[in-house]
C-alpha cells in the first residue's frame, strides 16, 4: 500500500476517534431536552442563533446544537438520526466529504450542518443533482428546520428573479449547483450593468419597495458565499466538473451563417470514408481529414451562403460532424423533445434541461438530429463548477462513492474524504460476473434471469446506461410476458411512484442511472425472507461510482440483497477504455466462440479505469486552462467571470 494512503486513512482515522468522542455528548442532553415544550426548543434554538451572530464560534455551539436537531427530527418528521449520523454531520462541518452507503440517511444528516452553520445568519445552501430531489428534500425536511426558528426556500429552474431573491433570503436554500452557479453569473452582469449605468437604478429605487415593482428585479439575488453542502458530491464536484457553466451573449451576423455549416456537412457526411477520406482517433476521440477528404471537402456543391466560409474551416466542420456522427447517439447521449436537442446527463441518467455541448458540438448534433440549428453565441459570462465552489468560505459534501476519488477532492477542494461506518453490517452478496461473446447473448441471459427472479417473488432493479438499452431490454421481458416498469429520462414524471414500488413482490424495474441516485427503495414486508432486492447491471460505466452507486440499491440498513454484473465483449467500454485494435480482438474473440468468457471479467475494470485517468487528465487540464485565463484576465485589468481574453 502506498505511503500517501496509509497516511491518509491513519488521518482519517484519528479524526473519526476525535469526533465519535462528541456523540456521547449529544446523547447526554437528549433527556432534558425531551421534557421541554415546542415553544421552550424553538427558544432554546434561538438562544444559539443569538450566541452564533454575537461571534461566538460555531465549534462551541455544535453538541448543543445538533442534539436540538436530533429532538427537533424525533418530534417532526418522527426519524431519529443515528449515532452514524451524527457522526457524518460533525465530520461535514470540519469541511469534510463523507462516503456514507446508500441508504443510510444521508438526507437526514445533512440536517446537522446545514442547521449549525445557519446559525450565522450568513446563508446556506445545499445543492443537488437535481430539481426533483432539491424540492422533495427541503419539504421533506423543512419541519425541523421551522421547529427551530429557521427558513427554508427552494430554487427551481425557471423561478422569477423575485422568487429567487426570496429564497435566498432564507437561512437554508435547497436546489441544483448548475441554478446557484447561474444565478452567481446573472448578478455578476447585473452588478456591471448596473457599474455602467445600463439600468434604470432610479426606478429601482423607487419600485423597489413596492410589491410587484418592475425595478425588484433589477438587484441581485445571492448573497456572499459562505457555507455549501454539496450531496451527491463526486457527480456534482468531479463528473459535471468537465462542463463550465456558460451564459451565452447575443449572436453575430458571422456566426448565424453558421447554422448553415452545420447542416451542409449533417448532409454530406457520408460522403466520408473511415481510413480513405479521414483517420479517427478513438482516444482522443477525434476526426483528422487525410488529403483526399480535403479534396472532396473542396468538391462537393455547398449552399451559397458558405461562400464567405474559408476552407480552413469548412475542414474543421467536416472533422466535428464526423466525430459527432461516431459519438453522439438519440437516446443515449441525446433526446429529441418538442423540437429540441436536450442532453441526457450520462452520471444522473436525467436530462440536463438548459445545458448545450461546447466548441460546436451542439449544433452539429441538431444538425444530425435534423431539428433547427441554434447558433453558437460567444460567451457573456462563464465559471466552472471548481471556481463556483472554491468561493464558499466554508464547503461540505455527502455521496455513496468517494473514496476512490478522494485525491482529487482533497486537491481541489481542499476537503478531506471520509468513510462513515454503517449503522447495520451490510450483508449485500455478490454473485460471479457473467461475460459473453456478444451483446445479444447478453441481453438474454438477463432476460432469462429476471424471468427466474420473478417467478421466485423477488423485486429485481435492472441497471442499463442509457435510454435506448432500457427500451431495448423492456421490448424483451415483454416478449418473454414478465410485467415490468421502465425508469429513464422519457418516464421522469413517474419517478417517485416507480421506485416507491420497486422493492415489492415481484416487481421488475428497468432503469439507467436515475435508480442510483438520491433515491430510497424499501422492500416489501416479506422479500427479506426470499433475499431481498436482486440487482442486475447490464454494463459497466465510465466511471465504477456509478456501477457502486446503482449496486447500493440492495442491501440497504442490513436487508439482504444480491448484485450480479453482465458484460459483453462488444461492449463499448473496451472500445473507450483500450483502443480500436484490442477492443477489435475481443470483439472477434466473442464472435468466433459461442462460450461464455466470465474470466475476463477483469479486462473491463481495465478499460474502466483507463477511462477515469483520461477524464481525470481532461478536468486538471481544464482547471489549469481556467487558472492561466483567470491570471491572464486580471492582468489585463478584467473580470475572469465575465471577460472573454482576446
């Protein structure tokens, strides 16, 4: 074991000793705290508040303070936190993340911090994946937090600024990092409009005290960023970290010839021969015209309004249609929804309404998808999730899978990654990985094992990656009779009712990611003696986390529960993660034999982990471009959020 490790879980060690010493602590006042009355807490909650903003530090308030939660939770929402809990929730207030296993109430500890740094009177907020889950958790646990003098507000996509301002007004704000991260750039451009006597200051003076006044809308939303719990922190901190937030300025005459680029190489695209007329790097994944495909570029008839595009980069928009027509697929990466291309978030298996694609690969995916072409406009304002994050004086975090990551966030985000221990052993069971020549036998083989589990009683959960895996399979238990639900980004409204009922007798549920993340499946009252939950992943992802986060879904809080991993030698992954020509041999290796090839299994965690490292390199890559183009930009006197450097 290397050194750093070892150091790090002695560290990791030592500080769970010191705090566990805090719980005994909490637990002592819970029978005098007990005996007071509604009004009594909420006055003795108030007490704190007033100790907090007279500068008293929060350190000190802490055993009073969460055993006040831990009543407040027991009287409200009738949940008890466990000593785990509380140990997850002391260990997010010294700006820590913590891995604690799915199920084991993350959403109730996040109630431990949040409340003792709202004490401050400075604003919290606790972002999320997504509206649902940040809408469902702040009324969920909105209770306690008024049973005790404090004020929740949500922040939803499409919400009116003064909604917005509103809701940031309250002690707590639950909702999604990309919405925070938004509004931190739409008050950047106000503050500067306003700096350069671009809105109407005067009337926003004078309507501003009014209610529905027009000039309300022209003051910022946020205030100064002070405490941020992250959940789900390793997808929001790590996976959506390759993508800036980008507010787009308006479009130029230039760029509005564009749209008719995209779709002119859209339709000569086959025209375009792998090895002939270009060369594909599958690493990289990138297309590089050779000199007959220059040729051809050059030939072919083009619309005239291409006439003012230099050849350059009618090349460039050549290479970026071939690339887009190898990567980028209806329902897996992309939907088509009310004429427009929307991104199914791979981590999430949801769609991230309002985000496009960069450098042009949005528009060249409308193109192929043949919906309208929207121009790809320069930047108003930008930052990444990195820099939004790092602006918290003080940061936190939760997920069910950090450890593997918990170098990069200990670099990044200057917070150390702990393991919390479970509050039941968990007994979760792997059964031997299946690996076969082809994806049809695959696909089979998990229909012939739901078909076994069903008629068993068990509730089995099916793992898929994207939208068109999950039909696919559906379109086979039918055949094959079996009832069953589909849970995917073309079924987001029926979430909360499918997997409320997923741990019942006989249920089958087919899902890509959204199963894994934020949700809670508890079994009927009689699958504990038939084995629990039995979950099937279908295929292995880009990243293990999410593989772990859909293999939580059994074995929650000490029930039994079983995970079995299928896996084809045609899969993707061994393309992504080992190149062309080995991912070739596999492929034919499966093809030539009709043998099952289970000791292979290996080769897949393989490429699985050669494909972490490459979107490692691609977000320090990032984090750097964005340091040297922030340095640059205050040397020339500009604001990094806003500025694009010439």
């Amino acid at each position: 074991m290397p050194v750093q490790v070892q150091n790090a879980l002695s560290t990791n060690r030592w500080r769970l000793a010191r705090w566990s010493a805090l719980v005994p602590k909490i637990a002592a006042l819970e029978p005098q705290l007990q005996q007071l009355s509604e009004g009594q807490l909420r006055k003795r909650s108030l007490s704190l508040r007033y100790r907090a903003r007279s500068g008293e530090p929060l350190a000190r308030l802490l055993v009073e303070g969460y055993a006040l939660v831990r009543e407040a939770a027991r009287r409200t929402v009738d949940m008890r936190h466990f000593d785990v809990q509380m140990l997850g929730g002391i260990a997010m207030f010294h700006r820590s993340i913590v891995e604690m296993q799915t199920g084991e109430g993350k959403t109730l500890a996040a109630t431990l911090p949040m409340y003792l740094n709202a004490l401050a009177g400075r604003g919290c907020q606790l972002a999320t994946v997504n509206d649902y889950l940040a809408q469902r958790d702040a009324k969920w646990m909105e209770p306690i937090y008024e049973a005790l003098g404090l004020t929740v507000g949500v922040i939803e996509s499409q919400m009116p600024r003064p909604q917005r301002r509103k809701a940031y007004a309250c002690d707590i704000t639950y909702g999604t990092a990309k919405e925070f991260g938004f509004d931190f750039l739409r008050d950047r451009l106000l503050l500067r409009r306003i700096a350069e006597g671009q809105t109407d200051l005067l009337g926003g003076m004078l309507d501003g005290g009014g209610v529905g006044g027009g000039g309300s809308n022209e003051k910022p939303v946020q205030g100064e960023p002070y405490f941020a719990l992250v959940d789900e922190a390793d997808n929001i901190l790590i996976d959506e970290a390759r993508t800036p937030l980008i507010i787009s300025a308006l479009p130029t005459e230039e760029q509005r010839i564009e749209a008719e680029c995209y779709r002119w190489t859209a339709s000569v695209i086959d025209e375009f021969t792998e090895d002939v007329e270009y060369e594909y790097d599958h690493e990289k994944k990138t297309a590089e015209l050779t000199r007959e495909g220059r040729q051809k570029a050059r030939t072919l008839p083009k619309p005239e309004a291409m006439d003012r595009v230099g050849m350059v980069n009618i090349y460039q928009y050549v290479e970026r249609a071939i690339m887009v027509n190898r990567e980028y697929f209806l329902d897996r990466q992309y939907v088509v929804r009310d004429g427009e291309v929307v991104i199914v978030d791979e981590f999430t298996g949801r769609l991230a309404e309002g985000r496009k694609w960069r450098e042009g690969i949005h528009q060249a995916v409308e193109a192929m998808a043949g919906v309208e072409v929207t121009v790809a406009t320069g930047q108003a304002a930008r930052i990444t999730i990195q820099d939004f994050f790092l602006r918290y004086e003080r940061l936190a975090g939760m997920t069910g899978t950090a450890m593997g990551s918990a170098r990069e966030l200990r670099k990044i985000y200057r917070c150390c990654v702990l393991p919390i221990p479970t509050n039941r052993p968990a007994i979760r069971q792997r059964l031997d990985s299946r690996v076969f020549g082809a994806a049809d036998a695959k696909w089979a083989a998990v229909a012939e094992e739901i078909c076994r589990m069903h008629e068993e009683g068990r509730p089995v959960l099916v793992g898929t990656r994207s939208i068109d895996k999950s039909e696919h399979l559906s379109k086979l238990l039918t055949d094959n009779g079996i009832e069953h639900q589909v849970l995917n980004a073309n079924h987001v409204e029926a979430e909360a009712d499918v997997v409320a009922r997923a741990g019942l007798r006989g249920k089958v549920t087919v899902s890509t990611n959204m199963a894994g993340r934020g949700t809670d499946i508890k079994l009927g009252e009689d699958i504990t003696e038939l084995g629990g939950l039995h979950v099937i992943c279908t295929e292995m992802h880009d990243a293990g986390r999410i593989d772990r986060q859909l293999i939580g879904r059994c074995g929650r809080q000490g029930d039994p529960g079983t995970f079995r991993q299928y896996l084809a030698l045609d899969d993707d992954l061994l393309l992504g993660g080992l190149g062309p020509n080995k991912s070739r041999k596999y492929k034919e290796l499966g093809e030539d034999s009709a043998e099952k090839f289970d000791k292979l299994h290996r080769v897949f965690r393989k490429a699985q982990c050669k494909v972490e490292r490459r979107h490692f390199r691609q977000r320090k890559a990032m984090m750097y471009f964005e340091k040297e183009r922030k340095k640059m930009q205050r040397q020339m006197g500009q604001d990094p959020y806003l500025d694009s450097p010439s």
